[in-house]
C-alpha cells in the first residue's frame, strides 16, 4: 500500500498572529499540491487566524501540544476540544523541547495521544534520541521504549492513523541532519517495534516522518527513502524554502 507523505511544519515559538497570517498568504500557492498532506503546526494564539488564512486552501492546521484532560483547572493550558472546535486536525506530542523544558515524559505524551484519538485529532508523536545515546549505541532501545508506552492502550485502528515524527535530538536546530542512511535505519526501526506492537497491516499504514535540520537539499533524498513518509519541519518551515520541501521531487 502506498503512504502519502505527509510534510508537516513545526512553527515552534516564532511568529505573532499578524505574523503567522502573512506566512500563511506566502507559503500557501507554493505549497499547493494534492500529492502530499501538508500541515502547519502553530502557536496556539495563531491557530485561529491561521485556520482562516488556511481556508480553502490544501493546507491543514495543527497545533504544537494540548492538555490531557477536557477542562477544569489547569492554567494555561489548552484542551483537545477547544482544538477540535475550531477545526485543528493534528497536534503534536512529545517534541523533545517539550520532554526537555516542560517535563513532559512518556507517560504524559501516552495519556495526550489517548485523548487526541478520542478526540479525533490525528497525534504526531516525537521521539528522538540524544547524541550520547546514539553514540553508545542504545538508539533503537531508547526509541523503542518511547514508542512503546506511547502507544499504550491505543488500537490498532486508531494506530493505523497516526504519525510518528523521527527527530533525533542531536539534529535539531544544529544544522547536522541525519545521514539518510542513519534516518531511514530508525525509521525501519520504528515501523518493526509498531509491527511487533500490533500487526503487519498497522505497520504498513502508519506514517514515519524524519525531523531535523530538513531543508530543501536534503528533502528530496530523505524522502525517497522506503521508510520515510514525509517530514516535520522547523526552521525551513518558516520560509519560501518549504514550498520546495513540499515539492521535493
Ligand atoms: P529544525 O528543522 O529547525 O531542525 O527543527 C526540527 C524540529 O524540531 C521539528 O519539530
């Protein structure tokens, strides 16, 4: 079964409302294509006014993290059905800044994916490892066990939807993208520890993006690759560049 891709981007802590519309009225004819998914993951204060820049176009709204619970008294936080109210499609869980910065583990990361799934949100969950882990060799044990809890309770069914973003840590924001030979390893890697989890068939349809330090020079050779299903995309993700990413054959 053929995957489509899907070439997300991950806006992080950058762009003001005003900001982020102007983005969106740029990028949006150089990202149009029906070949690929294509999905812009924004600060929570932008995803409204982007929803409505978005509109009509190819393009579907994401947001960068939610809450576990539906209401109540959690400052600051934001619930899955305040996203799905205003027609957010996907959220991403368990970016590794979020791990490092705000203490999120993979219990918390296993507890949103459940709740984003009840909600109909499709979860793009992150795992990674860190230089020192790549470098003693315990990579695939590390995203093994991330992956793992992550999908706790979940169901075949509800797996067969979700996205798994391959970002190792080391090739965040540094410049150094994975070699793809390094990328498409892991993402094999993760798509047998979803085999061996569920079945042949969920392994098939769930998508395997590759994030980190992806630009428009190293897209199109990621990309090709068997276990690669698209991309999740930081710094290029806010310039014209993405339409080439976007475009990467
Ligand atoms: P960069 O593309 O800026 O390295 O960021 C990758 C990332 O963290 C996407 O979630």
């Amino acid at each position: 079964m053929a995957r489509k891709k899907i070439i997300a981007g991950n806006w992080k802590m950058n762009m003001t409302p005003s900001e982020a519309v102007e983005l969106v009225n740029t990028l949006k004819p150089l990202v149009a294509t029906e070949e690929s998914d294509v999905v812009f993951c924004v600060p929570a204060i932008d995803l409204i006014p982007v929803l409505e820049a978005c509109k009509g176009s190819n393009i579907q709204v994401g947001a960068e993290n939610m809450y576990f619970e539906e209401k109540g008294a959690f400052t600051g936080e934001i619930s899955p059905n305040m996203l799905t109210d205003i027609g957010v499609k996907y959220v991403i869980i368990g970016h590794s800044e979020r791990r490092e910065y705000f203490a999120e583990t993979d219990e918390t990361v296993n507890k949103k994916v459940l709740k984003a799934f009840e909600h109909g949100i499709t979860p793009i969950i992150c795992c990674g490892e860190t230089l020192t882990q790549r470098e003693q060799g315990v990579t695939m044990d590390f995203i093994r066990q991330q992956v793992k809890i992550a999908f706790l309770n979940v169901t075949a069914d509800q797996a067969k939807t979700a996205v798994i973003a391959y970002e190792p840590i080391w090739a965040i924001g540094t410049g150094k993208t994975a070699t793809t030979a390094q990328a498409q390893e892991v993402c094999a890697g993760i798509r047998q520890c979803i085999k061996e989890i569920y079945d042949e068939a969920t392994a098939d349809a769930i998508r395997i993006q590759y994030g980190g330090s992806v630009n428009a020079a190293t897209a199109p050779e990621l990309f090709a690759q068997p276990d690669i299903d698209g991309g999740l995309v930081g710094g290029a993700a806010l310039k014209p560049d993405f339409g080439k990413i976007v475009n990467y054959k």
